[in-house]
C-alpha cells in the first residue's frame, strides 16, 4: 500500500457501506493482492478493499464473516481501550457492500513508510541483507526489536482471547518500526473463528506450523503459535531458527523446504542434534536471558511437533516483557544493537561492560496468607544509568500491559563511581538490621551490595534485595 501523497483531481467513483450510507473512492488501483483490489478513499485516510471473486457477494456466510470480524470481534471499538488497539492493528472499520463486497479499512499510520515511501514490513528489518538496504536511522536498535517483539505477541495475545487465530502471522503482515519499537498487524480480514469460519490460507512460507505441510492439521490458533515462536526469535537473533545447512532431499528444492519445515524440521541450535548447525560464529539464542531461552527450547525443541504445549502469546509476551529487564545498554556508540542482555561484553561488537560493579536487583513478594513473609520470584532487574522503576516493578500484582500506568515511580543513578535509587513516588522503606527506614520522596539513596529496599509499604508491595555485580 502506497504512501498517500498530496490530493491531485482523480476521477472519484462511489461506494456503498451496509449501513447504507456512501463514499467515494479513487478509481487508480492502489494495489492488488490474490483475494483484493485496493482504492484509497477520496480523503485518502482510508482505503477500500473489494474481493475479486464476484461470488463473494452472493455468498451469505462470506459477509457474515467479514461483519463478524469488523464489528463483534473488533477491539478497537472498545471503549476504554479501543485507541491503544487502533495503534497495533489495521482493524478494518466497514463493510462494504456496493459496487462489489469489500472492507473499509484505515491507511497505514505515516510512521510505518520510509523517508522514499515503502511500506516498513517486518521482512525488512530481520534479514542481515534486507536490513543493509534501509538507512541506518531508520533500522532502529536491538531495544526497538524487543520492543517489536513484545508488541506481536500482544497483538496475537488479543486476537487468541478473542478465539481468533490469524491464520498467516508473517514478515508481511506486520508493518514495523524499530525507531519507536512498535508494529501494525495487517490483513486482518480472512481471520479464522476455529469451527465456524476456516482458514483462506494455509500461511507464509518458513512460517507455516510442521503439522500443516505435513497435511496433518489446518491454520488455528496453535499454528499461529509456531509462526510467532519464529517471528520472535528471527527478531531478536537475525535469522530463522529452521533454517540451516542441512539437506533433507535431492528430488527438488520444494521436496527439501516441505521436509525441512515440516515432518523433518530441525532447530539449528538444538542442543543434541548439530547437523542442521550453520557454520560460522553467532550468538546463541540462550544469550537471550533465561525467560526468552526456556521459551525458544520449547517452541523449537521439545514441543516443535507437538502443537498442544506450544508456548501461548501471553507466554511470549511476559517473557519479552521480564527481558526489558536483564537489558543494559552498550557504551560503544557505534555499535548497531546498542542494547544487549546483561553480559560481560556486547554480542553486537564485543565492547566489555563499563560500569562496575553493575547492580542486580532480586525481587521477593510477600506470601500469601503469611503477612511479613517474602519469597523470591525468582525475577531480576538490571540497572544502568537512567533506569526508570514503574508499578509493575514496585507492585507483585500489576503487569506491563496495554493498560498499566507508565509514571515513572523512581529511577537510578550513576555519579562519581557509585550507584543511587532516587525515589520519585515510592511509600519506600530501607530495611537495616530489621529495621524499616522511610526513603523520602524526592531523596536519593546510595546502593551496596546486600542491601533490602521494600518499594512500597502497600499491599502486593515488593522487596528488592541488592546485589552489586563485577565483571573481569
């Protein structure tokens, strides 16, 4: 989908929506796909999409699909959080009825196009040689990625707790912006109600589950789980976790790619089995943390043909979430990455860690049922230098999602070799000896190795213990 330039005089024809009223579109094709024809809409704000097949519209249950998927289903009308989903999915808005059977849906956000207007699809960003062709301050750093990733696992989440299933999550149906770290999911128009409204298509090459190239399930829910466990990982890591050097058939190149995708599909960092290993260095997908890490050996290890445990969207998206955590930013300024998770040097460019010691901080919880009893979460914080604290960190009970309140509750400083936490609106106590001292808000405090900070005094208020990490 083009860029929308500025109005010239095009000749206009006119549209019908099943609400009955009309608008006008642009009569130039936009673009063209295998189901659709597209047309932006006069004030090229929207654009009208209508469906080749001229039996569509005679086709009851083909418009009970696309009304169901437009208003029953659709998150962006919701009330209260309605906007914050306008922002991760091209929802389309109308049904469109007259001249031919079709969808109303919004124009790409301008954010989603480079400066010379292509459309910024995922594909660009993920593969070492696409991304060398967009200019360096539009690839956006390895922070960007992650928060990319955090944001295709909540837009799936959304989909999947509707009983929605996408059907071909890929590289070209989320635009993305690895500036801002945000992405757009697209085409949302053929999504799949399990046993009521089936699948149009089978999925994108490299993305399609084992057991669909095998003929031994259809696009759902679980397959879209394998196409996000891979959408994840060739984020983050820069490559596809099937592809490897090893050869499953010499009859054809389609025979090699249905085996090596489906029924003979190998992970090429599995840790028993390195025949399907690329030759060379690179970073291991363990080096991701350890919530990232237990995730990937799942998707791609124990339960790559077995679709039931794979891990869900929600899954993914705590784990990307607990990840932004482990992160410390890289103090070679011409590093790409510019952020990597916790380590003794950058996997981007080797630069060896510059402050030190770094503080980790260990999160306890109280107990429940047991008041004053905390047990460790076995969750961690990394601190750098204007590190900010939210609720979701000071309360065990709040998470980082679509809604949570982003004021900042304090942040940490790095000054003349020492390490503080200033408390910016914390009930905060430093617990000494067992004794509870007030941190004063608008105060800072020096951190030390063993030191107890409880965030707040509040219920579900969190400890943190303090532990001061060297690196040689």
């Amino acid at each position: 989908m083009a860029k929308a330039k500025k109005k010239n005089k095009k000749k206009l024809l006119e549209a019908t929506l099943a609400d009955g009223t009309t608008l006008f579109y642009e009569q130039e094709v936009l673009g063209e796909g295998s189901e659709g024809v597209v047309h932006f809409t006069e004030d090229r704000k929207s654009v009208v999409k209508f469906y080749k097949d001229l039996n569509d519209s005679k086709d009851p249950e083909r418009r009970r699909r696309i009304e169901n998927i437009v208003y029953k289903y659709n998150p962006t009308l919701h009330p209260e959080s309605g906007d914050y989903w306008k922002s991760l999915y091209c929802w389309p808005a109308a049904v469109v009825v007259a001249p031919r059977l079709g969808v109303l849906v919004p124009a790409y956000p301008s954010t989603f196009f480079t400066k010379d207007g292509r459309e910024k699809k995922l594909s660009w960003f993920i593969s070492p040689r696409t991304r060398n062709l967009i200019s360096k301050e539009e690839r956006g750093d390895w922070l960007g990625h992650l928060k990319i990733a955090i944001m295709m696992a909540r837009a799936t989440r959304r989909l999947h707790s509707a009983g929605l299933a996408h059907s071909d999550l890929s590289y070209n149906n989320f635009l993305a912006d690895p500036v801002i770290g945000t992405v757009n999911m697209i085409d949302l128009d053929s999504l799949v109600v399990p046993e009521v409204y089936p699948p149009s298509v089978a999925g994108t090459p490299g993305l399609i589950a084992p057991e669909v190239i095998m003929g031994q399930g259809a696009p759902s829910i679980r397959t879209d789980l394998h196409a996000l466990a891979v959408l994840v990982y060739q984020t983050l890591l820069f490559r596809h976790p099937l592809r490897g050097p090893k050869i499953n058939s010499t009859l054809s190149a389609e025979e090699d790619e249905k085996l090596s995708m489906g029924a003979k599909a190998l992970f090429i960092e599995h840790p028993h089995d390195q025949s399907n290993r690329p030759q060379g260095t690179f970073t291991s997908f363990e080096r991701l943390g350890t919530y990232l890490a237990e995730l990937i050996n799942k998707s791609f290890v124990k339960y790559l043909h077995e679709p039931d445990y794979r891990p869900t969207a929600a899954d993914w998206e705590q784990a990307l979430i607990r990840t932004t955590d482990l992160i410390h930013p890289c103090s070679n300024s011409q590093c790409e990455l510019q952020w990597f998770v916790y380590g003794a040097t950058c996997p981007g460019c080797g630069q060896k860690m510059t402050h030190h010691p770094v503080p980790l901080l260990q999160f306890y919880k109280e107990q429940r049922g047991k008041p004053g009893h905390f047990i460790n979460e076995r969750r961690q914080l990394i601190v750098w230098p204007g590190l900010y604290l939210y609720k979701w960190h000071v309360f065990d009970h709040i998470r980082a999602g679509e809604n949570a309140d982003k004021t900042p509750q304090g942040y940490f400083h790095y000054h003349e070799n020492r390490w503080y936490l200033y408390n910016l609106d914390m009930d905060a106590q430093l617990i000494e000896k067992g004794i509870q001292k007030t941190i004063p808000r608008k105060q800072f405090i020096p951190l030390q190795e063993g030191q107890q900070i409880r965030l707040s005094t509040e219920t579900h208020g969190r400890i943190v213990y303090v532990q001061m990490l060297n690196q040689s």
